[in-house]
C-alpha cells in the first residue's frame, strides 16, 4: 500500500473499545488493530453512569497510535470516525462542557417508563411514527426518565455517544441517522425528529441537534488535539454511528440471507431499501433501524452473550474462573440438547446473579438445574441458537421473503460451538467472520465518504475479496427438531 490513504476506526462497545486501522488496497480491505482499552458503567450520582472522560482518553489513545501504525502499513493516516452501542447521551451546556457523566442504559431508572408511556400516548402510534421496536431502554423513555428528575437548567444540547466522541474531537455538534433512529423519536418516512412525539412527552425539542447521514464530514480534529497526538489537521467523518450498522455496512451479505451481529447483544435480521410499518411487524415487536445509505435494518435484538459473559463473570469472582475455549469444548462433548431458557426474558437483563437466575429458571420450568459451568454455559447457548432460529423464522413470516442462510459476524462469530448450534436449530447455512465487521463498516463508510470507494457495493466486493468466513452446514436435525418443540411450548 504505496502511501494509501488509511481510515481510523473507534469502534466502542458497551464496556471496551478498540481503534482499528484500515484501508481499501489491490486484495480488499486491509484492517490492523492499533490500540484497545477499557471502561465500566460505575455508580455515581444516583446512577449507573459511563466514566466519558477515561473513554475519551482511550478514543485519543488510538488516534495517537494511529500515526506510526500507518506509516509502518506504508500509507498515511487520512480520516477519523467513531461508532458505539445505541440508546445513551449525553447533555451539553452552552459552551460545549458535558454536564454530566451519561447515564447507562441498564440503568433501572426506566423501569416501568416504557409501558406508562405506551398507555399514556398508544404504542401503535409510536410505531406508526418510528417503526422502532419497544425497549425499555429506548432513549425516548430514558428522557422521559431524566424530566421527572429535572433537566439540567445549563442544558443546552444533547448528543449520543459517538457524537459526543466527535464533538470532543472537532467541535460538531450533530448526530448521525443510523443510533439516531434507535432514539424511538426519529420519523421513519423522512429521518427526521419527530416533532409530535417531543410535544405529547414534554421533552425539550429544542435540545436536539441537526440529523445528518453516514459519511458526512464533521470538521478536522481540533489544533490542541493535533499538537497533543501528533497528528496533523485529520479529518472526522461520521460513519454509520450505530455499532450494528458499522457492522452490517461492513459484511459481504449474500442476496437475501440474514446477518447476526454476535456480541453482548445479538442483532438479528436482513437488510431492506424500506422499512414495513404494520400491525404484524409491530405484534412481533420488530424494529426498521436506518442503515448506512439509505437502507434499512430490519431485525430483532436478542439477548445475546450478555448471558454468558456475566455468567463467566461471576464464576471468576466466585475463585471458579473458566478459560472459554475450553468450557465451549466441553459443552460440545456434552451431546443432545437439555435445558433451555428463554433468552429475552426481562429476568436475564441485569440480574444481580445471572448463574441464580438460570437456575431458578430452569426449576420453574420443571427442568433439571445444575451449578456446573458446562452444563449452565450449554443451556445459554442452545438456547440462544433456538432464539435465533425462531427469530429467522418470523423474518420470513414478516417479509414474505425466504431466508436461505445467515451470515453471523462479530466477536461472537468465534464461538463455533454456537454457530453450529444455529445452522442446526434453523436449518439454514452459516457463515461465520469476519470478527472486525464493524470496523470494516466504519473504514468502508470513511471511504467511502474519502472518495475513495465509489458505493456500498463496491465497498462490500472490495470488502469480500478478503474476508474469508467459516461455514456451518446443518446437523442433527431431529433432535434439534425436538428441542424446537420443546423451546416453544415453554411458557415465557
């Protein structure tokens, strides 16, 4: 790559970040991590809050590994931007300060929000509005949450996370569609604020920033921060500023298969030139998220590895650590299906022990109940894979439209264990990887924007000259068959 032009991607994630570098060259997409760090949701002020400021400081880190790291790949650092998780804010005062450390959407502050707001307005008009589907967390209900605390008198705009970071980096002060429409406030049929929703809910339009698409350029990294990091005047471009549509942007999708975003959360769904707002979709509970230029994300949140990595947690604060690869090779060595849960139940959202949850869930259900990591990591996971199942099922119900393979991207695309139980549960095909989709996404986006690539297409076939994903071809099908029917007529 012969002085090349390489784009910097943050990619935050809803307790670490990464900075990765990339580019577009002869073989596809290049990509090369150059910095990883670590933050936490605390308790502060009343709340489950981000400590910005140590995220911030690792956003700068990777800017200021950047530099050398392009010069050693032989190309030259050429643009920034920054993609996180969805939902949460922050508030800013008139000269640009945040007030205060954003809260955490796992925060309990919007228990009960979500239904009072659906009876107080009607959740068939939410829908109508937004096509966004009803989490408690939504950033609608969490500033519903906020007004009855009080807003803070020197607030003078709020920004969601990554437009936070861009705002720290160059000054802007505008949030990218893609997490804007997660808000639950953003009109489905043109993008933008939806006025009546602000109004019915009292909440302060005014506060709103300007909505504009990924790949917009935001402005150059501020002169302090260059003379800081030791770069020159870089440019901040806004990708696709929501992680999932980073990360859809950035998978080299097969005509009509779907896409599982596989981490913490799994984003479940397939890509579409237009949302579909009916009662059907909204019965099933189904979201229409803005995707990168001009597409759509139809899809379901699922629980995710949120489950096992709190349960991971816990056994290693209990002296019990299991190292991962080989907890997922005993499961395997376990055979056929036994106990299963239902993923999304609101019990697995923020227990204060998630092992004792799985446990009390299993012996409500009349199902056998173990303390083993193994035989508790195996209920997790066959269990998500028949979530997934399920979930693809309804796709094609809700579309109209077959669904002939999935295509799982993300950490969790690591867990081979999981992606065989998957291809087996829906008897469907599954391409496993790239792991860094969205960082791909973010890259593909700045490219884009850079001129450098001409559309996502081209993006996605330069994209697929590289990645080179794992296939899982279905099994089992009896038993998982069995285990279907036994996942469904589980009361929930």
């Amino acid at each position: 790559m012969s002085r090349a032009a390489l784009h910097l991607a943050i990619d935050l994630g809803a307790g670490s970040g990464r900075a990765v570098l990339g580019g577009v060259g002869d073989s596809g997409l290049v990509l090369r991590e150059t910095h990883r760090f670590h933050y936490a949701p605390r308790r502060a002020a009343g709340h489950l809050r981000w400590d910005f400021d140590r995220l911030i400081e690792g956003v700068r880190a990777g800017i200021r590994s950047a530099a050398p790291a392009a010069a050693e790949m032989g190309g030259r650092l050429d643009s920034v931007g920054v993609d996180s998780w969805a939902v949460d804010y922050g508030l800013l005062d008139a000269d640009g300060r945040l007030i205060e450390e954003p809260v955490c959407y796992r925060d309990q502050r919007t228990e009960g929000v979500m239904d009072e707001v659906g009876a107080r307005i009607g959740r068939a008009d939410i829908f109508g509005r937004t096509g966004i589907q009803f989490l408690p967390f939504n950033t609608i209900y969490q500033l519903v949450a906020q007004g009855r605390e009080g807003w803070p008198p020197r607030a003078a705009r709020l920004l969601m996370i990554p437009d936070l970071c861009h705002h720290a980096l160059c000054g802007s002060v505008v949030t990218e569609r893609t997490n804007a429409s997660t808000t639950q406030l953003l009109r489905a049929d043109d993008g933008r604020w939806d006025d009546s929703l602000f109004a019915r809910l009292e909440l302060p339009r005014d506060l709103m920033p300007e909505v504009v698409p990924a790949g917009t350029a935001l402005g150059t990294l501020s002169a302090g921060l260059q003379t800081e990091l030791g770069v020159g005047p870089l440019p901040v471009v806004a990708p696709a500023t929501h992680d999932t549509a980073s990360a859809v942007a950035g998978t080299p999708l097969r005509p009509g298969w779907a896409y599982i975003s596989s981490g913490t959360w799994s984003l479940v769904g397939v890509e579409r030139d237009a949302p579909i707002i009916d009662e059907a979709v909204a019965r099933a509970n189904f979201t229409n998220e803005m995707g990168a230029f001009g597409t759509v994300r139809f899809l379901k949140n699922v629980m995710g590895l949120w489950i096992l990595e709190s349960c991971l947690r816990e056994w290693e604060a209990a002296g019990r650590p299991q190292d991962l690869r080989e907890l997922l090779t005993r499961v395997e060595a376990v055979g056929d299906v036994a106990g299963l849960v239902y993923p999304d139940h609101p019990r697995f959202f923020n227990p204060r022990s998630m092992t004792a949850e799985l446990r009390a869930s299993l012996e409500e259900t009349g199902q056998a109940a173990s303390d083993d990591p193994v035989l508790l990591a195996k209920v997790v996971l066959d269990s998500l894979a028949l979530r997934y199942a399920s979930v693809l099922s309804t796709i094609e119900e809700l579309t109209g439209s077959r669904v002939p393979g999935v295509h799982i991207v993300g950490g969790g695309s690591l867990n081979a264990y999981l992606n065989q139980a998957t291809a087996d549960a829906a008897g469907r095909p599954v391409l496993a990887g790239p792991v860094e989709a969205t960082a791909a996404g973010n890259v593909l986006v700045q490219a884009i924007s850079r001129g450098e690539v001409a559309s996502l297409s081209e993006g996605r076939r330069r994209r697929d000259e590289s990645a080179r994903p794992r296939e899982f071809t279905p099994r089992r099908r009896a038993a998982w068959a069995e285990a279907a029917r036994r996942y469904q007529e589980m009361p929930i």
